[in-house]
C-alpha cells in the first residue's frame, strides 16, 4: 500500500511540476532534467525502509533502493550543472559570442536608413505615458474597470500610423473565473497624438473576447497554450500583443533555440495565435506575415550586441582594446523601407558619455549595421535637454532618433512630476550642446533650426545636404513672440510654403516689409512651414547703396 502511495504521490507532483513549469524537453535546457532529478530523489526517499533498533535506538537502513537511481541522479546533476558549465561557459566558447549577432554591415550615413519626416509623425506618446492615458480610458468605465486590467503595451504600424496597443487581462482568479469567455478588447494609443485613444472592443461587428492571455489560469494561459500545442520542444519568448491592419487581436510568439551549448539564445521562427480562438500558426522567420512587426527578442539582440563588443579580441582583453558595449535603453525605430528596428548607441568601455557609434538590428531579420559616427549618448541627450529647463524640474522622455532635415536629431518629450507631457526638445546626435524646446514640436523645430544653424559652421558645415537658395518678393508677413523670441513669418512670390526665421537669424526680418525683394536660403522638408537657414533683403542693401 505504501509503495502504491509513494507512485501516486510522484506521478501526481510530477504532472504538477510539469504543468507549472512547462519544461523545454530539448539539449540545452534543464527544466526537465531538473523535474526528473527531483522526482528521482523523492523516490529514492520513499523507497528507503527505515527501521529503529529498540536497543541501540539507532535508525537503520533495511533495504537500499535500487543502485540505477543513484547513477540516474548523477548523470542529471552532471547535466544540470557540469555540462552548462563545460559547453557554454565564455572563457572558452568567447568567439562563438561574439560572432553570435551574424555579419555586421557597416552603414555609411545613419540619414540614408532613417526616413526624413514630417514633424506630425513624431512619437511623442512613449510607453509610460502610454499606460497612463490608457488607465485613464479605462477608469472612465468603472463596470469594465473593476474587472480588468491593462497587459503590457507593443509599439506597432497598423495602416501605417503608429500605434502602443495593450490587451485587458483579467484582474485574478475570480474575475477569470467568472469570465472564461475573456476580456472585452484592447486598448490603443496614438503614439504620435496623444489624444487619439481608444478602447476596441469590437471588430467588424463581433464583440472581442481575448480568451488566451498571460496571467490566465489553465489552458487559457498564453505560454501554456501554445507548449501543449507542439511546442513543447522549442523555447518560447516574447510574448507581445499585436492586431492586424483589420484590428483583429493576435499573441506573437518567439520561438528559439540554443546555439551555444546551453547558452546563445537565438529566434528561429514565431507561433502567431488567435487571442480569441487560439488558432495558431507556425512561420519561419522569412515567412512571418508582414503584419508583425517583432520577432527578435530585445533581450537577445541585447546580450548578442554586447558579446559582440566585449569578445572583439577575445575573452582574454585585460586592456579593453576596441571593446564597446551598448548605451542605455534601446529603442525600436522605423526607417526608411517602414521596416521596424532596434536602434542604440555603441561607447566605448569605460566611456560613456559619447558613443562611437550607432547600430540598427531588423526586428524581423537581425540584419545589423553599424555607423561609425560619434555622437551624443542617449543619456547625454536627456540630460542636455533638462538642462535646458532645469528651473521647471521637468524629466525627459527616452530619445528617438529622427532625421530631420538630413540632421540625426535626438526627438524626447518633456514630462512633469505626474507623467504628462508639458514640452518637447530636439537634441543634435552630433553634438548634445545643439537643444532646441518649444511647447509644441513646430516651436521646438524652429528654435533647434535656430540653433543649429547658428552653430552649423562649427560642428559640420556639410551635415545639410538638402540647402536651397531662393530669391523672391514677400508677398506677405507678420511676426509672433513665444517664450520670448520673436519670430516672423512670411510668404514670397511663386513658392507655396510659409517661411518662419528669428531676429537671430537676421537683423533684417523686423524691418522687412511687403513688396521687398529678398534672399533666402533653408532646408527642404516635409513641412508646410520651413525654417530659413539665412535671410538677407537685398531693398535694404540698395538703400545702404544709395546713401
């Protein structure tokens, strides 16, 4: 009865551990190695018979278990502790690391991948501040709100705009009980506009129902879904919400393997499930819809980018010659083919206020290039640009990097105490002393032109490849103060754009009237009010003239 106890006992844990744990059954991963381990020792445990002399009063072993299971025992410590120990250990696998990441293209201008854009396409909505409107659309429905609970937000293109998209999930067990059906849709914020959220709960009609989340209890949770659905045999990672361009709610799944021994995590395709009916469908990572925009795992592209840099001359660089590491936070960014990458800056070790360099990694592919231009840090930039309204307490967002007018520029917003954006600043890549803030991004653009341009002759005078000269008529004009500067607008004859330029700029904007003939120079962009680089009035130097 006893031995019949001990086998219900164990294969009942086992199944618990199992079900809980969901082990790769797979070399080069000891979840289940350690589940049998200690299913093995609890054997041995139940089978020993103990017996206590009434003499001695010693306890006494009267059978011993089975001589298999001790060698089981060994052969799973030495697979769980030795073998990682032996096979991945960097000391002497240090150049499989650093070549881990694949080919390393290096680029030519950080501008020639990253799309010029128009200031309305800026992000100015980051995660943080994502989650907080997010909140706030949900609070504005207290039934809804009371039983769920926003998952994390996903940066993502839908129709080609911009989106942080968040699944509800449920609040605990028993409002997961109580609602197996699932949660009522999903919530989206514009990350370009941040009035622009929404709570979805419907799609072409039919009420959403996110069945099959994370945090869910059973078979509705998300990672054990998609295990009992043969993938028991493959690491499982990353596991973000993302819709389709029709709105419909889908999990992407990383699947990986290990190519360092048990180390050297590396994607090999996606499972794309049906957050509503648990469809799902296995790609290889050339075949993934083009919806998804992710499937590399931050935290791979991460660890590979900094064995990359740190094993450059091997494991044995006491000196640290040529090693870089990655800044800061690393960001996902679109470019110019509207395909989605990882994007940080690359110092020096021991140095890290500059970087030498910038790298993007396609999210889909890990095709990965290096521009070899220094730079601001990422950190640099933040810090520059609290400088710059040190006196208001205000903390700056994570910068995105933009191409503005052929000028690497850092994008952040800047928030106050309760998380909300009060204004924005532009930070030059090239050098963090160039800032530009303004209320809103076109007073922030004007005063970084300003700036830059002022500053242009000393920090590259060949950055700005797009210049145009004009020369024409003002047809009409009119100046505006903010924050102190004044800045005057106008139009000229035979081109349709608005021209803006400060008393900075030139002297002669304030006395500047209609009908005078003018010169002009400034960078083409995609905005409907340009920034002017150089203003001269060619009526009043006719007057000096004459005089």
């Amino acid at each position: 009865m006893k031995k019949i106890f001990s086998i219900v006992f164990l294969l009942l844990f086992g199944f618990l551990l199992f079900y809980g744990i969901l082990p790769v059954i797979q070399y080069g991963f000891t979840g289940f190695a350690f589940i049998l381990l200690v299913l093995i020792l609890l054997g041995i445990l139940f089978s020993l018979d103990l017996t206590v002399s009434q003499q001695t009063k010693q306890v006494k072993i009267a059978s011993r278990p089975n001589r298999i299971l001790f060698i089981l025992v060994g052969v799973l410590l030495v697979y769980c502790s030795a073998l990682p120990f032996v096979t991945s250990l960097k000391m002497f696998r240090s150049d499989s690391y650093q070549k881990l990441i694949g080919e390393v293209k290096n680029g030519q201008k950080i501008t020639n991948h990253i799309a010029p854009i128009s200031i309305d396409k800026i992000r100015v909505v980051d995660e943080d501040l994502a989650h907080l409107l997010g909140e706030k659309i949900l609070g504005s429905q207290p039934a809804l709100g009371s039983q769920v609970e926003l998952g994390d937000f996903c940066i993502q293109k839908v129709n080609n705009d911009l989106y942080w998209v968040a699944p509800l999930l449920h609040s605990g067990f028993l409002k997961w009980f109580n609602n197996q059906e699932g949660t009522a849709g999903y919530v989206m914020v514009s990350a370009t506009n941040e009035r622009d959220v929404k709570l979805v709960q419907n799609v072409g009609g039919k009420d959403i129902k996110i069945k099959y989340q994370q945090g869910a209890y059973f078979q509705s949770d998300i990672h054990r879904h998609v295990y009992f659905n043969g993938n028991a045999t493959v690491g499982l990672a990353d596991f973000s919400f993302e819709i389709d361009d029709a709105g419909n709610p889908f999990w992407i799944v990383t699947k990986y393997g290990k190519k360092i021994g048990f180390s050297g995590k590396e994607a090999i395709g996606v499972v794309v499930v049906d957050a509503q009916s648990g469809v799902t469908n296995e790609y290889s990572i050339a075949k993934t819809p083009k919806w998804v925009d992710r499937i590399q795992p931050l935290d791979f592209i991460e660890a590979q980018l900094n064995d990359w840099g740190e094993y450059v001359h091997g494991y044995w660089n006491f000196s640290n010659q040529d090693k870089l590491q990655i800044t800061e936070g690393m960001t996902l960014v679109y470019g110019k083919d509207s395909k989605s990458y990882w994007y940080t800056g690359l110092t020096s070790v021991g140095k890290e206020e500059s970087a030498v360099g910038f790298v993007l990694v396609d999210t889909r592919t890990k095709e990965t290039t290096f521009y070899k231009q220094s730079g601001a840090t990422e950190f640099a930039a933040q810090s520059s640009a609290q400088g710059k309204v040190q006196e208001k307490g205000y903390k700056a967002s994570l910068p995105i990097p933009y191409n503005i007018n052929n000028i690497p520029t850092y994008v952040m917003t800047l928030k106050d105490a309760g998380g909300l954006v009060k204004m924005f600043a532009m930070v030059a890549i090239s050098d963090y002393t160039i800032v530009g803030v303004g209320n809103t991004m076109r007073e922030t653009l004007t005063s970084f032109k300003n700036v830059y341009n002022m500053a242009d002759n000393k920090i590259n005078p060949n950055s700005v490849s797009n210049k145009k000269s004009l020369k024409s008529v003002v047809t009409r004009i009119q100046n505006d103060v903010k924050n102190g500067n004044s800045f005057y607008y106008f139009k000229v004859k035979d081109y349709p754009n608005i021209f803006v330029g400060s008393s900075q700029i030139s002297s002669q904007l304030p006395v500047t009237m209609v009908g005078d003939s003018v010169k002009i120079s400034f960078d083409v962009d995609l905005e409907e009010v340009i920034d002017i680089s150089s203003f001269e009035n060619s009526n009043l130097k006719l007057s000096m003239k004459s005089k």
